[in-house]
C-alpha cells in the first residue's frame, strides 16, 4: 500500500505532500487543481511513463529545472528526478539505470479518460498498452523488446544505404536475427491477450450482457513473417524502411463480435475499457500474487447512473484504490481528500 506522496514542481503542484491512511482514498476538487496530476505521478513513479504525454519536460512546472516525485509504499521508497536532459530513478536510495531493473517493483493499473484510445485511437496507442502492461509481469519480454528494436534500427538504417543490386548478406543476418526476436514477441503477445480475455470475460459480466473480447491482429504471423524477411528485401530496400513485423501489431476489441469503435456508445465504451482495467489487475494479481494500487481518474462520468453504483460495488476492496472526481461521495472507510486550486 502507499502511504506517503510527495511532489515538488510536478506539473501544477510547486510542493505537495499526502498521506494514505486508508485503502480507498478519494481525492476531489475544482477542475484545475491538479487531482490527474496526483494520479499521473503516482503512476510515472511506476512505470517511469506519463499516460498523458509522451513529452517528459511538460511533466516539469513551468520556469523551474526539475521535478521531484517521492513515494513511500509498505515496502519500498521510490524518487524519480525529472529534469530537462533525463530522468534519474531508484527504489531505496539505490539507482536503477535500466528500466528492466526499475519497473514491475511497484504495480499499479490505471484507468484515465485517455485510455478510450485502446478502442478510438491508433494501433500505436494500443502497441504502447501492450508493451508496458506485459514488460511489468514478463521481464523476458521486456529484453525480447528491446532486442527487437535495436536490430530494427539496424536494418532500417541499412535499407537506407543499400541498392537493390547489392549483396544480401548482411541485410539477411539480421532478418534471421529480427525474426528470431519477432517470433517471440508475437508469441508473447498472443499470450497476453488470450490470459487477459479469460480475466475480462468475468469481470465485464458483472457490468453488462453484452460480449466483449480482445482480438489480436499481428501484422504478420510467425510463418508469414519469415517468408517477408527472406523474399521481401527488394521491397523494403526501395521503400528503406523493414515494411512488417510486430511494429505494425494491432488489437481491436469486439462488441457483440463487432468493433467497439463502431458498434458501442461512449458509456459502453468507457465501460468496456474500465472492465477491461480491472481485467489488467486481475491478472497482475494471479501472476504475482501481489497486491496491485488501482487508479482511477474521472472514471464516473459518461457511466449510466446504474453503472456507477455497479462499478462502485464491484471495485476490489482488497487492493489499494486511489481516485478522482471534482465531486465528493458518500461512502464509509474512504479517505476524503480535498484540493484547492493553486
């Protein structure tokens, strides 16, 4: 559980200090006074990534050099330091200066207005929830990741300087290498998604009849993708760029067996992916056998006044809940916090 948060020059908060003294703490406030921000911290001190931006110096209040994020858990103290050139980490005064090293220490899910994304937005944007919810549970992955990666930047980077009448040697070392490295993450990837739908299935009947699932749609599969590396390099020679792979993965989720995107309405979306937050934990829960800090900003709104009293009851009430509103509710053993604007 955490117990103590302090900020300083986080976003809109010059210096900000809270405690948790209950498992269910609800923060309210105006809009504008920094309630996402509070989540957002907590959730970078996690993961070391904002759901918000992918631009690190906007996390940084204006005119000042750095940030400072401290979290204090029954377990661990984690200080990430923010500032312009980089970022610096560590989990009891130690420095981790690799991420495989840092992340899957504190877990927490996290549920924001964003995340309709994962149903609206780009097959970016889900890669992205792919990649950092499965990297905190399966270090393996995380390096199978970054291994890809590097070997794709090599390959590009050669496409570019290569003509078609060239020799293929070197172009077909690393195609082996980036299928070797695929494969994996395809297979992972598969994994993940049929390990999350069996959690989302039961989680999501609780809300609604409707059928909702995950359905993963790699860009190629294990076969496919060898016969493009070793048939194809004409190809990604002319367009300089590796034209398939798991940087071209996508998922959709399905409502009714049709696309969510089309086919639910905004509170069905949003409950759709509140179940499928609450799915995430789930399983953090059952491959670790730990207790995970569950985030929730704003999540009431655009919900059926009956969803909402549904989603109160259902929440875990043996994981620590921390969430938002500009309204206060009524509820007993929830920790009421309240902010002003600054």
């Amino acid at each position: 559980m955490i117990r103590k948060l302090s900020l300083r020059n986080f976003r809109n908060h010059a210096l900000l200090e809270l405690k948790f003294d209950q498992p269910f703490a609800y923060i309210h406030g105006a809009n504008g006074s920094g309630k996402t921000s509070i989540l957002e911290s907590i959730y970078f001190a996690a993961t070391t990534k904002s759901h918000r931006t992918s631009e690190e110096k906007e996390l940084i209040k204006q005119n000042e050099p750095f940030a400072h994020i401290k979290l204090v858990s029954d377990e661990d103290r984690y200080e990430i330091v923010l500032s312009k050139t980089g970022k610096r980490a560590s989990i009891n005064s130690i420095e981790k200066r690799k991420l495989s090293d840092y992340i899957g220490h504190l877990r927490v899910v996290m549920f924001a207005p964003e995340d309709l994304d994962l149903i609206k937005g780009s097959p970016q944007d889900r890669r992205q929830f792919l990649d950092l919810e499965w990297m905190q549970l399966n270090k393996s992955y995380l390096r199978q990741l970054n291994t890809y990666k590097n070997i794709l930047k090599q390959r590009n980077s050669l496409l570019k300087k290569i003509n078609v009448d060239d020799d293929y040697t070197f172009l077909n070392i690393l195609g082996d290498q980036l299928y070797d490295s695929a494969s994996e993450i395809i297979s992972e990837r598969r994994q993940f998604i049929k390990e999350l739908n069996e959690h989302l299935n039961e989680v999501y009947a609780r809300f609604s009849t409707h059928q909702v699932s995950l359905v993963y749609h790699p860009d190629q599969d294990e076969k496919g993708l060898k016969n493009y590396l070793s048939k194809q390099q004409k190809h990604d020679i002319l367009y300089q760029s590796t034209g398939a792979g798991p940087h071209r993965d996508d998922f959709s989720i399905d409502f009714n067996t049709f696309d969510a995107k089309s086919y639910a309405s905004q509170g069905e979306q949003r409950l759709i992916v509140v179940a499928l937050k609450l799915a995430l934990l789930r399983l953090i829960e059952a491959k670790t056998g730990k207790q995970v800090v569950l985030l929730l900003d704003d999540v009431l709104s655009e919900l059926y006044k009956e969803k909402q009293s549904i989603f109160l009851e259902q929440l875990p009430k043996e994981h620590q809940i921390i969430m938002n509103s500009a309204l206060p509710i009524e509820g007993k053993h929830i920790q009421m916090i309240h902010l002003k604007k600054e």
